[in-house]
C-alpha cells in the first residue's frame, strides 16, 4: 500500500479498513464485509457509522469533483438514486477545447464544447446540482468526507467520486495556445481524421509519440516525430512498428522553438537542431504533442493510492479508490484510454459503485429524505435571513 504514513496517523480508523481492502470475486469488499472481518480480529469501531451523521445542510448523499464527461456521467447515475452536488472546477472540461467529436456513440460531429452543455443539462434536469465553484481542500480523513470550496463553503460528502481529469504537458513556445484546436493537438486518436493527405508532426520520442505516429499515418501523408534527444525512449517493441510504416521519418536532436500559422491555423514549426545550432523553419499542417498528461489530482495526491505518474489507482475492476467511500472516473485514473466515451462509461460505475457503497452501509430512500428535508428547510432560512 502506497498510503501516505502522515495520512494515516490522522485517520487511524479509515486507514485500518483500507489496508485490508481487497478483492472478493473480482468485486471490492464492501464496507459491511470489513466491519464483519474488523470485529472479529482487531474490534475496531466502524468509522462508517450512519447515526453519527449530523442531519443538516451540507451534508450531500454523492458529491462528484469535475464537470467533464466523467463528472457528468456519474452525476447523472447517481442522481437518479440519491442527491448529488457536481463541483465543476475553475477549467473547463478538455473537451471543450477541441473542435469537432467525431466517436461520440450515437451523435456524430458533435462540438467539444456542444457535447458538454448538452451532457451538463442533461444531468440537471436527473436532478444533479452543479456549482461552478473550485475544491479547494479536500478532507478524506475523517467519514463524511468534508470538501472546502474556493470561497469557503463547506460540504460533507458520505461517498465522493473524483473526475477530475488529466491535463496534456504543453512546450511552453510562441504559438502553441494560440494554434490549439487549429492545428496543434494532442490526441491523434481522437483527430487524425482531419489529416488525411497532410503532413504532420509529432513532437517527443516515448512510446506515447509512437501511438499517435502510427495512428496518424493512417490518413496523413507524410509524418514526422521530432524528438530532442539522439535515442527514442520508446520500447524497442514499439520502434519496430515504425518499420511497417515508411510515410513516418524521424528528427533527432531537435527542439521545438515555435509553432507558425497565418491566424487561422497551423501552417509551419520552427525548429532547432541542438546538435549543429542550425535553426529551420518546416511548413506543416498539424503538430501533436506526445510529451504525457498530468493527472489533476492536486487535491488527493497525498491521499489517494496512485502510480508512478500520478494517476489514482482503482481496486478490482471497479471504480474504487484505495479509500471506501471515494471513487474515481475519467482520466484522472486513466493513463492509457483517455477518450470522452471512456471516461463516461466509467463515471456512470463509479456512481453505481456509490451508490452500492451508501446501500451496504444502510443509507436508502428514507434517509436521503430526511436529510434532504433539512438541507431544503435550512437553505430557505438561510436565504431569507440573506434577504432581509
Ligand atoms: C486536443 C484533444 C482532443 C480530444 N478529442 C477527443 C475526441 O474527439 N473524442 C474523445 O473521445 N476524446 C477526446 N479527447 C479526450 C477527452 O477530452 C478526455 O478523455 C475527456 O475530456 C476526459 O474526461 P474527464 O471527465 O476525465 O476529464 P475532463 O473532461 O478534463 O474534465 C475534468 C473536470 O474536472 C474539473 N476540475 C479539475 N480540477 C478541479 C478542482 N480542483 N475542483 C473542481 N473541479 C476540478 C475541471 O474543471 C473539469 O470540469 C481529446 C483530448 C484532447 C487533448
């Protein structure tokens, strides 16, 4: 277990049922089934204990971190069984950056940023809350888990799912947020389409820019992999299959110094060579960037299990975190797939994996209502003392 020792001094009960957490048919055990193994060796108290949760405002059945097509997929699962707040963070969804979707199951060529208003909308009218707020701290501690936003509210979450996302490494040169979406990308999966017959480049030299090279030389006419280095870093496996493909050529020892266009779109890189100090500039239709993502797990990083990379790692096929009660979806948890399609399918487990979770521990229909009879009795009262 990777838990962070600091972590589990401060929250010595949740850390005694999550060391002991694992697999039983391939399906997480849940937190009846520890409480069960806890009693009978070490008696430790259940720190999921229902009748100690406080009834009041602010104390959310499902809350869900991120706004994107994770977030919203699991807010709209989770809504249709119990209340559920989507805190949609400062940055938009990724997807809102890119142009036209085109794997989007049932709705071709679709805009990014279309997609997800429809999909946010979408979860409203299942009964989700969206606020366009940002988690400032998150506490996981202690059960419910308690979030702080940006402007100091506070919510009690007795499950909580995390989608926020990962986010594609930038070069940091002239003209690459200005051409993103028109010509610079970082997702030949999900753009190569729009290459067919063109020349592009692939900027880093891990097996990550061999994927999109390959990817891309389906369509495009002529692909090439500019790396700074003299070597590839990429598995020798994965070289071997640039040999089946002759329109891919590759730039060694060669730094990327700016991205040219004609305000419209891509038109030329700059590049200079580190070996020979000579700079050129290669007119080019579309640069992909393929230096990695970085999860965006600022808030969990010391918390949460997660690999060498900093994407949380889920137990047993499901959505689970190394915590009971906290979950994740989308790309945060995904090094390898991350498309829209796929992080929505695994928000929709991780809700149902919510909701299984506040089941076993005895929350139905009957609780969510009480409680959410007092959040709506205390959020009227608050708001007329506001308005007087
Ligand atoms: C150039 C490009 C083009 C792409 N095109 C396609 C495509 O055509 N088809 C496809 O399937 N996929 C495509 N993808 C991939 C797709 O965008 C991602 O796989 C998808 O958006 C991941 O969804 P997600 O919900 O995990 O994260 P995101 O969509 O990135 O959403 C993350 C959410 O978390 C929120 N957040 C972050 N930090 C906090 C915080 N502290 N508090 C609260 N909220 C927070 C953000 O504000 C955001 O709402 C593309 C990616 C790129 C880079």
């Amino acid at each position: 277990m990777m838990i962070k020792k600091n972590y589990c001094y401060a929250s010595l009960a949740l850390c005694a049922f999550t060391t002991i957490l694992g697999c039983d048919d391939g399906h997480f055990i849940l937190p009846r089934d520890l409480t069960k193994k806890t009693r009978k060796t070490t008696k430790a108290k259940n720190p999921f204990d229902l009748k100690k949760v406080p009834l009041k405002a602010g104390v959310v059945p499902i809350v869900v971190l991120g706004a994107g097509p994770g977030g919203l997929s699991a807010g709209l699962y989770a809504a249709a069984q119990f209340d559920t707040v989507i805190i949609a963070g400062e940055e938009p969804s990724l997807l809102t950056e890119t142009s036209y979707v085109e794997n989007w199951l049932g709705a071709p060529h679709q805009l990014g940023a279309d997609l997800i208003q429809k999909s946010r909308e979408q979860a409203e009218s299942a009964g989700a809350r969206i606020i366009d707020s940002t988690v400032k701290k998150v506490d996981l501690s202690k059960w419910p888990f308690t979030i702080t936003l940006d402007d100091g509210k506070v919510m009690h979450a007795l499950a909580l799912i995390v989608a926020t996302g990962a986010r594609p490494r930038m070069l940091g040169v002239p003209g690459e947020k200005e051409y993103w979406a028109k010509g610079v990308s970082a997702c030949a999966r999900c753009d190569s389409l729009f290459y067919k017959n063109k020349n592009v480049m692939v900027v880093g030299g891990g097996d990550g820019a061999i994927e999109q090279a390959v990817e891309l030389a389906r369509y495009a006419k002529e692909v090439t992999i500019v790396h700074r280095r003299s070597q590839l870093r990429a598995a020798g496996s994965m070289q071997t299959r640039l040999k089946s493909y002759p329109q891919i050529h590759i730039m060694y020892d060669v730094d990327v110094k700016e991205v040219i266009g004609d305000k419209k779109k891509v038109t030329g890189i700059k590049l200079f060579n580190n070996q020979t100090k000579k700079q050129e500039i290669v007119p080019i239709d579309g640069v992909f960037l393929a230096i990695g993502h970085r999860p965006n797990t600022d808030l969990v990083k010391d918390v949460l299990e997660a690999d060498s990379l900093g994407y949380i790692i889920l137990q047993c096929s499901t959505q689970q975190t190394s915590i009971p009660g906290v979950f994740a979806a989308g790309d945060v948890a995904d090094p390898h797939y991350r498309q829209a399609i796929v992080a929505a399918g695994d928000g929709a487990k991780a809700a149902i994996d919510a909701i299984e979770f506040l089941e076993t521990l005895g929350f139905t229909l009957a609780e969510a209502n009480k409680l959410r009879t007092v959040s709506n009795v205390e959020q009227k009262e608050e708001k007329q003392t506001f308005e007087k």
